[in-house]
C-alpha cells in the first residue's frame, strides 16, 4: 500500500475522499509539499464520532462508466450527469455524488464539491 497526496490549498474544511482510486498526479511523481521538503506527513485525524467507516460500493452493470481519465480529470463511476467520483488533475479538488454505475452514496460529507487532503490507492490482485 502506498499513501500519495498533498495538502489542500483552500482555508475551507476538507474531506478525504474515500474511494479506492486517485492520487495526486497519478504516475507523475510529483509530491506533496511536505515530502517534498524532507518532513513526514501528518496522518489525517479520526472524527470525534470515531474511526473511518468503510462502505462498498459494487459495479451494478447499469453502464460502463467504471473509470476514465484525461490531462484534465479523473473521474470513477458516472451516468445521468453526476460523477461517483470526479477529481482535478492536481487532485486538489473533488465532486462525488450519487451515480448510476455503483448506486453509491455522494463520498463526501462536506456536500458534492469538496477540497481533497490526500489520496490513498490501493490495489489487490495479481
């Protein structure tokens, strides 16, 4: 497993984006601004209400909108107009709300458009 991401440049509140894709540049080798500087990253606090829950969220088949990527965005999971998931190319700033392709819950709490304050990527499988 490995964490890739940087910290949010906006003064709003922020949400980690929980889902299993994105990262801060993927493949660009760019890093976070601390890293960057030779100081470890902080790890995100745990809310008061306690631990990070997790949900899954399966491919229905309704469409195939699992994953798209261009210079400009990342998006996972789409259809009738919203994104699953949608993040800039600086993965700095995301759009989730509920899609068709994995009927799945908007993956913010801080409403559709949120700031991203890390990444996290992980694959299983050979």
């Amino acid at each position: 497993m490995t964490t890739i991401g940087g910290l949010s440049t906006t003064n709003s509140a922020t949400s980690l984006a929980s889902l299993s894709v994105p990262t801060n540049g993927i493949g660009s080798g760019r890093a976070s601004p601390l890293r960057a500087a030779g100081k470890s990253q902080p790890p995100p606090s745990i809310p008061a209400d306690g631990p990070i829950r997790f949900k899954a969220f399966p491919y229905t088949g309704e469409n195939d909108y699992t994953i798209l990527c261009s210079p400009g965005f990342l998006s996972v999971g789409g259809g009738d107009g919203k994104y699953g998931l949608w993040l800039d190319d600086r993965m700095a700033k995301g759009v989730s709300a509920g899609c068709p392709t994995f009927e799945n819950e908007p993956l913010s709490e801080e409403g559709e458009k949120f700031g991203v304050l890390g990444v996290e990527l992980w694959y299983i499988g050979s």
